[in-house]
C-alpha cells in the first residue's frame, strides 16, 4: 500500500524548537512574552508594517474578540459569507447575534457584491442595519474587495475581514489582512504557517489592538486588585507557540511558492481533462496563495463522473481529499437564519474538491494525486 497522502499537514522550518527553548531559558512559560511581542512584530512587518497585530489562542478568538470590538450586541445581524468554514460563523452566535448569509460570486467564490447589497437594503427595509460584514478569501483567493469596500462605506458598516486561509494572498498588491477595520489571521495545524494553534487580529487603528489584548486577557482594568469593568477572556496567545509561529515567519515566503507550486503543477497535469475546473485568481488584481488547490468537476463533460467518483477514487488510492465547504445556510445549525443568494455556493459544494496541497508533498506525491485524477476521469 502507498503511503497517506494528506490534505494538508502542518510543516516545520527548522527554527521553531530554538525559539521555544528560549522561552524555556527564559522561563517565559505564560501568554505573553518576547516571543509573543516578537512574533506580532513580524506579522505586521510581513503585511508591510501599516497595521498593528495581536497575537491571539485562535483565529475564532480573534473574529469573537473583533464582533465585541465592533459592538455586535444579542439581537443585533451580521453579514456573513455562507461559502466558508464554520468558524467564521460561530462567534456571531456567541454574542447573541444572528448571522444573514451571502452567497458567493462565480470568479472568486467569495462574497457576491449584489446579493451583499440586496441583503441589505432588505434588512434596512425590515427596520435593521446589519453591524458588520465578514467576507472570507476562501482557500486563499482575494474577496472582491474594492466592490465589498464600496458597500461598506456606502451604508457605513464595517468591515471584519477573515482572513484566516489567506495569509500572503494579495489584492492590488496589497496584503489581504489589511483591508477590513479589523482581519484575523488563524495558525492552526493545517494553514499555511501554524503555531500548532493560534491567531491574530489585524488593525490599521491601534486602538482596537490594544483593545483585544486587553480584552483577551480578563478585561483586568489598571489596578492592583484586579478590578473589572468589562467581561473578559482568556484568548492570548501563549510564549511557547508564538516561538513555533516565529519559527514559521522564516520560511513563509517559501511555504506561499510551494504552494503556488502545487497549484501550477495540477493545473498543467490535468489541463487535457475535459470537465475539470480551477479556483482561478481573475485577473492580475489577485495574487492567491493558493492554501488548498480547489476544483470543480462538470459531470457532463466528464461522462458522468463525480465529484463523489473522484473522492472515492483518491481514498481507495490512500489519498486525502475534501470536498468544498458546505455552506452555511445549509448547515443544519443554521439553517433557520436569512440567507441571500442564487444557488452559487450551493453548486460549488456538490462539485468541488479541495486537493493535497500541503507543502511537505514531493513531486512523486503531486504525480500520484495527479494520476488518480486522470485515470478516474
Ligand atoms: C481556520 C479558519 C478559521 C478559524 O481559525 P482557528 O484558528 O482554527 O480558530 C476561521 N475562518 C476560516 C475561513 C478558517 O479556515
């Protein structure tokens, strides 16, 4: 038997360890520390220094922490990507909101501008304004951002970008994590870069930074009895896995072109295969960084063959893969909530498949995967 070829496997520099024994040295064995500082620094140098970083336990911490920032209060609506992991999703209901989900657009898969819009003018005209909007770069791809922007400002609600499958995507040439009022960035064991798990909050205002940490650390107002005039959590990041995270910013620029690497290398495996699709960045506005190589499967060019057929097909050969997110709106614990759409999302679930894409696979494994396409389709 082959050995498992996984989805996507966290993937070590080589650094991290020396950066944890020093937390060790150190005796920086706690949620915060020059790891932790270090780390923040990096991450906004990387996202090209005009904005400031928190360093959070994880990237739903952080999207919670941004929805409590922005003042999302119980009973209050938020617009929310449908194509998209439920963690961006979730905190709205933490806080007592209720998400209204968009459906996504036929070039990025991401937030459709127009249903975003008639969402709401609906909403306004059923006598509420939505608090926020979370578009999401699904599997790296850049949101349509300017248009999203352009409603924000229109109707003044703010934009909590998730960026969490994203980091080093680009729109315009600019970092995705840099545009909405907030971002979160996720390191969890399977994203680009990790901490084993982790995330940050991203901000051009400082203000709303400084708010998080403090926020994340028990809401301790300045004194020495511990008083608190807010509800606080425990959401900071821990010194030891912000040393794998710097560890990690050392070879992100490597990992973003290993990425991309396998992307182009499935690209021109498969291209003589009739019915088969890419997630394609639309022009030279989008720069991807390619997190989880996605496809689309038409069966009616394909001789019947599914989605399903090639899923299978991978897991009899030992190999992982996963089919698109199930959006929201059709998720059963969500399934009472406004849903704004035409079908769009819906169709890239029932024919899309993420592929390998880890960047620990070797050209013999790409080749593998490439081959089961092939021969199945
Ligand atoms: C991973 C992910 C998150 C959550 O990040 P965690 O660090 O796992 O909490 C949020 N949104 C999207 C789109 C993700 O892929």
């Amino acid at each position: 038997m082959n050995s498992r070829i996984h989805l996507s496997l966290a993937h070590m520099g080589g650094q991290e360890q020396k950066f944890i024994q020093e937390a060790f040295d150190t005796n920086w064995v706690v949620p915060m520390g020059p790891n932790v500082d270090a780390f923040e620094r990096e991450l906004a140098e990387f996202l090209s220094g005009d904005v400031y970083v928190a360093a959070l336990s994880a990237g739903t911490a952080a999207l919670h922490l941004a929805l409590i920032i922005t003042g999302v209060e119980a009973g209050d609506e938020v617009l929310c990507q449908s194509f998209t992991f439920s963690a961006s999703a979730n905190p709205i209901v933490y806080q007592g909101a209720t998400p209204v989900f968009i459906d996504s657009e036929k070039d990025t898969w991401n937030m459709s501008p127009e249903h975003l819009e008639r969402a709401i003018k609906d909403r306004l005209s059923k006598g509420k304004k939505p608090k926020a909007i979370i578009p999401v770069h699904l599997y790296g791809m850049p949101v349509k951002m300017d248009e999203i922007r352009e409603i924000s400002v229109k109707y003044g609600i703010p934009v909590v970008e998730d960026a969490a499958e994203a980091l080093g995507s680009k729109y315009k040439n600019r970092h995705c994590g840099t545009f909405g009022e907030m971002a979160v960035l996720s390191f969890n064991g399977n994203k680009i870069i990790t901490t084993s798990g982790g995330g940050a909050l991203v901000s051009r205002n400082e203000e709303y930074t400084v708010k998080s940490r403090f926020l994340a650390t028990q809401a301790r107002d300045a004194a020495p009895h511990y008083q608190h005039t807010h509800i606080g959590y425990n959401y900071r990041m821990s010194n030891v896995v912000a040393g794998i995270g710097r560890g990690q910013m050392l070879v992100l620029p490597e990992r973003i072109e290993q990425r991309r690497a396998n992307n182009r290398f499935y690209r021109e495996q498969l291209k003589e295969i009739d019915g088969i699709s890419f997630q394609t960045e639309p022009s030279i506005d989008y720069f991807s960084n390619y997190w989880l190589t996605s496809i689309l499967i038409d069966p009616e060019k394909t001789n019947g063959k599914t989605r399903e057929d090639l899923y299978s097909a991978l897991n009899g050969l030992n190999i992982e893969s996963r089919p698109l997110w199930k959006p929201m709106h059709l998720q059963p614990v969500f399934k009472d909530h406004p849903f704004y759409g035409d079908g769009t999302s819906e169709s890239l679930f029932k024919n899309g498949l993420c592929l390998p894409s880890g960047t620990g696979l070797t050209v013999n494994d790409l080749q593998r995967v490439a081959d089961a396409a092939k021969f199945t389709l």
